[in-house]
RNA sequence: UGGGGAUUCGCCAAGUGGUAAGGCACCGGACUUUGACUCCGUUAUGCACAGGUUCAAAUCCUGUAUCCCCAG
C-alpha cells in the first residue's frame, strides 16, 4: 500500500531540489532524499564544482546529503546508470549519429526521473516523487484530467521538458516549486541551508557531457566512424567540406569553419549523403512542423485540428499555431508565421493558455 | 623576362597624403536544465619587401618578389 504522504525527492545537492523538499516537509510530507547515480565519466571528476545543475548535477552527492541532513529527511544515494546509459545517453549518441538533434533532458525525465526513479518511490512505500522542476501539475476539475500549468516564474518555466509525462505518472508526481514567484524567492530560502549554494550557478550544459564537449563525447562513447563530407548549398552545389555531421544542428552559424561573406546556417543535415546543407537566413524559416512519438495531457488524442501555441525549443515564446492529426499518430503543426530553424530531434510543445497540451518529437517531412 | 593590373588580420574587403571601416572565421563572456540561435567584448603599432619624398604615406616615387591578363 503506498502511503499519500510520503514522497521521495530527487535530489541534485543544486538549489531546487533542496527547496524543493523544504517545502514538502514544511506541507507535512515525510520526505525521503535520493541522489540519482546516473554517469560514471573520467574527464567529470570536478564538474560540480563548475555547475548547480539544477535537476541533474552528477556529482554532488555530498551537498545532497549535507542538505537532506539540515532539512532532517533520511537521504540515499542510489545507481540509475543502467536505465540513464540506455535511455538517455545511448539515445543522444544515436540521434546524433542519424543527422537528428537530441533533447536529452527530456528523456531523463521520461524514462530516469519519472519512471524509474517514481518505481523506486514506489518500492520505498511513497506514493509521490517530487523535483525542482518550475512547473504546476494537479488535477482539474473542468478536464477532469491531471494538468501540467506554466510556472507563476515564467522566465524559469520548465513544462517543456516534461510534456511527455502520462497520467499514470502525473497523479504521482509534486512539483512545489511551481508556485513560486521567482528564482530569486527559491535562492532565498535555500539561502538558510548553505549560502554558497543559494549562490551557485544556473549555467547548465548537458549533465553527462564534460566540457560541453559533446563531439569527442560521441567520438569517445560512440560506435559509428564520423566521416567528413560536404556542406552544400540548397540547390545541392557543393560548398567545401564538413568534420561530419554530428558536429551540427539545424540552425547553426558558428563553427562552420567555412566562410561566404555574410552569416550562414545549417538548414538541413542529410544522413544518407552525408551532407550539411547550407543557406542564409531566410532559408532557415518555416511554417510546417511535423512530430511522432506525441503525447497529450490536456486531452487523450488529438482528433481534429486543434487551435493552440507551440513553441520548437525550451527558451522560445509559444507562437499561435494550428495542429493537424495524421496518420500513425503524427501531428502537422501549421505556424501562423515562419518559426526559425526547425530541427528534427527537438521537441514540439503545445500549449493552451496556461496548460501544456502535449507535445512530440520534430521529424523531417515524410516523404 | 614586351605591355597592363594586382599585393591591407586566417578569408573577403573599405581606405587615393593626415595618422588602418566592416563582414565572415577564431577566441572570451552573457543568456540557457539539450543542441543551437541571439547579445556583448577582444583581436593588424601595421597595410608583400627594401629604400626615398613629406611636418605627416597603406595612400606619391624607385627597386625587388609573387600572382593575374594580353601579346610572343
């Protein structure tokens, strides 16, 4: 039987977790700490001293446990590597190595923060598992469905990275930090833990990657040879050569090594040719998006076109758009206006009003 | 080895006597729970080289080198 009031944090050793399971003791919630184990890397030996990591700092284990003994919550360490090599790490290898451009936190939280560790709540006796994320989830009356709402801190609003949370997942998870106004009103009060920590960073690159260096990560990591091929224009003239294609994503100018006398982006990346295809600005916008791997919280399916907001990346404003069901489970979105560098890999969010309707995976246009 | 033109930061390029624009690339920083985008900043004591004229030259003169074009 798992009891309603026991929840187990997720717990970074960074600001909003800490935070996050403050306000969970102080609604009365017996609270339980876990330090996710997810990514054993020689080259991370000092990346938490360089970074807060927000959800997925990797080694601050020791913050985690100094914080949960000042909050006075029992704290474990446990080893997700298993579930995060395979869901998350293995996946951002291979969606590189297929022309794509991964979204890994998404898939942390798909398959790692609220799945696997929700089933390890689960084992513990609790009903709920909670994080820092800044994000509103509770059941609404008028959908008569669990909802996910924008943070009140719009500027740190995270729904984005969560639209593939499912219902089953959704009555179990607490995020209190959803209410909160700001970042700065989090920092205050973890100010009383540990003020170095209030004061740490919100800079953030991907968890498992030192360096940003996420090229020689799949060089190390992966198991395809990145071969060198040619960038080419959109009329399929060849402009000069390319370190291979994972070096690149939709939308890119910087680090083409190549120059043309005015700015130019990566408009497609062409696996089968091993191509990088290259055009200038207005070339990189557009109206159509096409998404699989959907799923919707607002409502079960998408049946008909649906009038709504979506945005194509974590830091965008939602544009007005209309949605289209297809065949397969694949939705067309329809822009009001271009939306810049559309890039299969990424994640598609819709929104209404305040509420995250669902969101997909950006695919290229089927043929 | 006759004539003409060129040579300015890694690349493109402005500057025609008054004390080296700009773009791209690179580098650094900001922003950011992904990758990108964007923004800010740094970057040639020196204009192929050597002399000369001038208060003052990348800009004028002389010579040298390299490249291009036209003639043999």
């Amino acid at each position: 039987m798992l009891d309603k009031k026991k929840v187990v944090v997720g717990m970074s050793g960074g600001v909003d977790s800490t935070v996050a399971a403050y306000q969970l003791k102080k609604m009365g919630y017996d609270v339980i700490g876990i330090n996710m184990r997810l990514w054993q890397d020689e080259f991370l030996e000092d990346i938490h001293l360089m970074h807060d990591g927000g959800c997925c700092s990797l080694s601050s284990v020791e913050d985690a446990r100094r914080v949960c003994e000042q909050i006075g919550i029992p704290f474990y360490a446990l080893d997700f590597k298993g579930v995060f090599k395979e869901t998350v790490v293995d996946y951002f290898i291979e969606a590189y190595e297929k022309g794509t451009t991964p979204n890994p936190c998404i898939a942390c939280n798909k398959y790692v923060k609220f799945d696997a560790l929700l089933e390890k709540a689960h084992q513990l006796g609790a009903y709920y598992v909670a994080t820092g994320h800044y994000a509103k989830i509770y059941f609404d009356e008028g959908h008569s469905r669990y909802v996910i709402e924008k943070s009140n801190a719009i500027k740190k609003d995270q729904t984005y990275a969560l639209y593939n949370l499912t219902q089953d997942q959704l009555k179990h998870v607490l995020m209190p930090l959803g209410e909160f106004e700001s970042k700065e009103a989090v920092r205050e009060i973890a100010g009383q833990f540990d003020v170095a920590m209030s004061r740490k960073s919100d800079s953030q690159e991907i968890c498992f990657v030192p360096d940003q260096d996420y090229v020689g990560f799949i060089n190390r990591n992966g198991t395809k040879e990145i071969k060198p091929g040619a960038f080419v224009d959109t009329s399929g003239e060849v402009l000069g050569e390319h370190q291979g294609i994972i070096n690149y994503t939709v939308g890119q100018r910087k680090g083409l090594g190549i120059t043309f006398g005015k700015p130019m982006y990566v408009v497609d990346i062409d696996v089968d040719h091993n191509q990088v295809v290259l055009g200038d600005n207005q070339e990189v916008f557009s109206r159509e998006v096409y998404s699989t791997l959907n799923n919707f919280v607002l409502f079960d399916e998408l049946r008909e076109p649906f009038e709504c907001e979506a945005k194509i990346r974590y830091s965008a404003k939602p544009s007005k758009c209309t949605i289209y069901p297809l065949e397969n489970g694949w939705v067309k979105t329809v822009f009001d206006s271009p939306e810049r560098a559309i890039t299969p890999g990424q994640a598609i969010v819709f929104y209404k009003d305040n509420w995250l309707v669902g969101g997909g995976t950006i695919e290229r246009k089927p043929q």
